[in-house]
C-alpha cells in the first residue's frame, strides 16, 4: 500500500457491458492494492441524477465501487462534463469524496493537480457556454425537478446535438489551450497535472517560469482500460 491510481473517461453504459466487467474487475483485483483510487470525471457515459442509482447497469458498479472504499481504499470522484449531477446519493451508497475540479494533492510528496481536463479546453467557446449553463445551481434544480424519463430523453437530445458539432469542430478546438495550462499550473505553484476528457493519452512537458511541468493525460475506456500509477519513484502508465 504505497501507490495511488487515477483514470478517468471510463464512460461505463448498457451498450458496453466487457468495459463494465473490464471497470468491475479492475477495481477487484488491481484498485484493491492501492491506497486510493482517484477517477477524474466521466466515469459514467451519463448520469441523470442519484435516482437512478438502481437504474440498468449502475447497481453493480455501485456495490463494486462500495466494496473497495469498504475494503479500505480510499475512493475519490471528480465530476466529468458527463456525470456532473453525481450527487450526495451516489457518494453516500459508494462511500466516496466528490473532489472539485482542480484539486490540489501531494502524492507522495509530489505537488500534483487534478482536473477533468474540459475546463482547459477554453477555445471551445460552445462548449464552456452550455458548461457554464448546466452547472449553475438554478439550471440543475429545474433540470433536477422533472421526472427521469424527460430528463433521460433530453440528455439523448443532447448528445445527438453534440456529436453533430463535434464532427465540424477541429481536433485543436476540442484540445487543451496551452496558455489556460500554463496559467493553471503557475496559479498551483508548478504542479504536475493530470487530467482526462481528450482521450488522447500522453505525457506533455512544460517549461514555465524556469520551472518543468509534466501534464498527463489519462487515456478513456472504449478499446482498453488503462490508468496512471503514482507512487514514491513517480508517475506510471498502464494498459490493463
Ligand atoms: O463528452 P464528449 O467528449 O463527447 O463531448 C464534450 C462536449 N459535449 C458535452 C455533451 C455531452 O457529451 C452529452 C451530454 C452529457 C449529459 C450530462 C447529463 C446531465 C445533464 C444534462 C445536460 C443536458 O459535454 C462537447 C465538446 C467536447 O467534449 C470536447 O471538449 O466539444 O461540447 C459540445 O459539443 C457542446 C456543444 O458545442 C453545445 C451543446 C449545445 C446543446 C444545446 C442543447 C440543445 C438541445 C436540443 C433539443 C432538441
Ligand atoms: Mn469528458
């Protein structure tokens, strides 16, 4: 017990039950060995709200995820742009902490900060519209108050409308900005970064203010699971 693990973008639905086994098995046999488990957002493909909880696919996650914080790991979940209505019943039927995006660590001694990732994607001007929009208190409360069907059948609504602008917006819009980056880790006092929500896993350097920067990012969940190790000799990645 002297490592933590961070993924994130595991997007866990219906339609993809091996990535579900893959995610439940994980948790079993390798996040079960860690100190912590860290995911950084859209751990869900979406979710509606903590009503649906019990709905479909999310009863065995739930329990899995419940039986590691049970078993003594600690469980830290940061909302992603997909699953930011994760509430207190999920954090109380699984036992983790809601982590703010960014959130500040030291792992080990390494001064270490953690996102999502989208609130660097600062060129997508639609995109932090509709952010700043959804995650105001008075629009989830409305959004909260209607039945989950009508809210399920928005979110569909949603989606299609993002995809059909996702395929004209470019692959630098929809990246990281590289300043909102190095704004981000100088504001930390130079931190190592890590972050989800691109799906384009890698290890980036930075030069800022004579200090080196490194920015991971985690990869997502559709072909393979991967995550990042982090213990006392540093950062590791994983394909599972
Ligand atoms: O997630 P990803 O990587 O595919 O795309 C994101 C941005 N898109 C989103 C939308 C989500 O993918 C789908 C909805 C999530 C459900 C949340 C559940 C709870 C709340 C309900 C809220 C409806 O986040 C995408 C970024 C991309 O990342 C890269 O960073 O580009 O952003 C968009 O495409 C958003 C559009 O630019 C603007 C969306 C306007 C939607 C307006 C609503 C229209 C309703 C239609 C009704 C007929
Ligand atoms: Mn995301």
């Amino acid at each position: 017990m002297d490592h933590s693990l961070f993924i994130s973008d595991c997007h866990l639905c219906e339609s993809r039950p091996s990535v579900i086994n893959a995610f439940i098995e994980f948790l079993a046999h390798t996040a079960i060995h860690a100190d912590a488990l860290y995911i950084l957002g859209d751990l869900f493909e979406y979710w509606a709200g903590d009503d649906a909880i019990n709905h479909g696919v999310h009863a065995p996650i739930i329990n899995a995820l419940k039986h590691l914080s049970l078993q003594g790991v600690s469980l830290y979940v940061m909302h992603g742009n997909r699953d930011f209505l994760l509430g207190n019943g999920f954090t109380q039927a699984t036992n983790a902490t809601i982590l703010p995006d960014p959130t500040l660590v030291s792992l080990y001694g390494q001064l270490t900060l953690l996102s999502h990732g989208d609130i660097l994607c600062t060129d997508d001007i639609d995109y932090q519209h509709f952010r700043q929009e959804v995650r105001s208190d008075a629009w989830q409360t409305q959004f909260l108050n209607q039945p989950l069907s009508e809210r399920v059948a928005y979110i569909e609504s949603v989606r299609q409308k993002s995809d059909q602008e996702k395929s004209i917006k470019s692959m630098q819009i929809m990246d990281v900005n590289p300043t909102a980056v190095t704004e981000l880790l100088a504001s930390h006092g130079y931190p190592t970064l890590i972050h989800g929500h691109t799906h384009r896993p890698m290890q980036h350097q930075y030069q800022i203010d004579q200090h080196t920067c490194t920015r991971w990012v985690l990869g997502d969940w559709y072909e393979q699971g991967s995550y990042l190790r982090v213990d006392k000799q540093g950062f590791h990645p994983h394909q599972l």
